[in-house]
C-alpha cells in the first residue's frame, strides 16, 4: 500500500512539472544549459555579433573566431582533391603539368555533360568548337583558340587557366567545381584536330632523308 502511495506521488509530480513546463511555449522558462538551447550560429550566411565573433585570427584570444571559410586542407566530402598549384609562372608553365586529371575517361552522358558546361562557360568566347569565335569574343578581346593551343597543353595547364583565368578570361573557379573543369578539359581534347592529319603530314618529310 505504502509503495503505490509513492508511485502515485511520483506519477502526479512528473504530471505538473511536465505539464507546467509545456504551459507557455512564448516564455520557456529558466535556460538552464543555453549551450544546448541556442545553437551558436556557424551557419555560412548566419549574421555574427561582432562583440562576440571576429574574422580576424588576431583577436581570436577574447572573441569567437570564425571565418566562414573551411578548415585549410579539409576536403569536402566527395570532392576531389584541392588544387594546390599556386597562382604565379613556375605554376602554370611548370607544376600545372604535374598534376594528372583525376576522371577516368568520360561516359557518354558524362561527355555530353561536360559539352553542355563548356557552351554555357565557355563558348561565349572561344566559339562551340573553341575556335575564339564566341558571340562576344570581339568585345572581350585577346580570346585565344583553344583548340590551337591545347594539343601541346598538359591537362594540368588547361585546368590552370580555368582555376585562376588568364589575362581578360577571369577565373572559372566559383562557377564550375573542380570535377565539372576536370570534365571540360576532356571535352576540350574531343574538339582538337584528329592525329592522323599530323601522320600523314609527316611522310614527305621521312621521304626527304631518304634521299
Ligand atoms: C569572357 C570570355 C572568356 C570565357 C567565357 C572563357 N575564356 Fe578562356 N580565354 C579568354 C581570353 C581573353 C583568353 C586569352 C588569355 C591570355 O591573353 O592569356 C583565354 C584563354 C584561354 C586558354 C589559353 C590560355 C593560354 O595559355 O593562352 C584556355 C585553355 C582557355 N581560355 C580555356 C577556357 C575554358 C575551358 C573556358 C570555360 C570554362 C574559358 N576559357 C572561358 C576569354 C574567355
């Protein structure tokens, strides 16, 4: 009998103390672990208290430093990995040629893909078939042939230009990610002139030292 007096107490305590903690959702009650209550925003486009947060690595001792950015060397998850050639001319003409595209060769609807990037990227300048004939080519001026240049380019130095942009082609970084450019770069070598034209050119030349 004593035993069911005090369930009964315990099952009326949690009753009021559940049903008093519900009673107003506008007014919670006390915080008691406002960690756990309130997030703190790290969300990228979240507003930060500036008398809380700093970007600035300096103040990071007395303020919450945040930057928006990821971790230095963390990779997305899925994302290939970071292109680290940096931006100067022992980069694009020498460690660009280093790094290998990382895609095996293209599906066909891959293919196809990479060909509808390169219209919508591209194609404004260097022409469908990368011939420096785009619609706006004449007002950028300086739009170099693609296809004239890249047959002696590793993949490397295409993906380059695409990483940082080049003169009056500005970078292509933030609007295709590192695989779409992998992509467009195998689909640049489907647009080059054929090999055998260069064999065939070739044998005057073999038919010369024969003589
Ligand atoms: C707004 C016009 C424009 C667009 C769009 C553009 N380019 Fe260019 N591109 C240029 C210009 C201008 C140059 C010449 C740069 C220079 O003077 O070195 C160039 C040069 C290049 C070169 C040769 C670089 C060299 O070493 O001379 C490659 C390769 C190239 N572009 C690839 C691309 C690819 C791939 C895309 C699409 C992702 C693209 N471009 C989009 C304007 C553009």
């Amino acid at each position: 009998m004593k035993r069911i007096t005090y369930l009964s107490a315990i099952v009326i305590v949690t009753i009021i103390v559940t049903v008093s903690s519900c009673s107003s959702k506008r007014q919670p009650g006390k915080v008691y672990m406002p960690d756990m209550a309130y997030s703190r925003a790290y969300e990228t486009y979240a507003e930060h208290d500036s008398a809380k947060f700093t970007t600035d690595i300096a103040d990071a001792g007395h303020k919450i430093y945040y930057n928006s950015q990821p971790v230095n060397g963390t990779v997305k998850r899925g994302e290939l990995f970071p292109y680290t050639v940096p931006n100067d001319s022992n980069g694009l003409l020498n460690l660009s040629n280093l790094v290998k595209n990382p895609l095996p060769p293209l599906s066909k609807a891959d293919s196809a893909e990479a060909g509808r990037l390169f219209n919508i990227n591209c194609a404004v300048c260097h022409g469908a078939k990368g011939e420096a004939n785009g619609p706006v080519a004449a007002k950028i001026g300086g739009v170099k042939s693609i296809i004239a240049l890249s047959p002696t380019y590793s993949d490397g130095r295409i993906f380059h230009v695409m990483e940082y942009g080049q003169n009056n082609m500005g970078s292509y970084a933030s609007q295709l990610d590192r695989k779409q450019r992998w992509m467009i770069v195998q689909y640049i070598r489907t647009l080059e002139p054929k090999k055998e034209a260069t064999a065939t050119a070739a044998k005057p030349d073999s038919a010369i030292v024969k003589k």
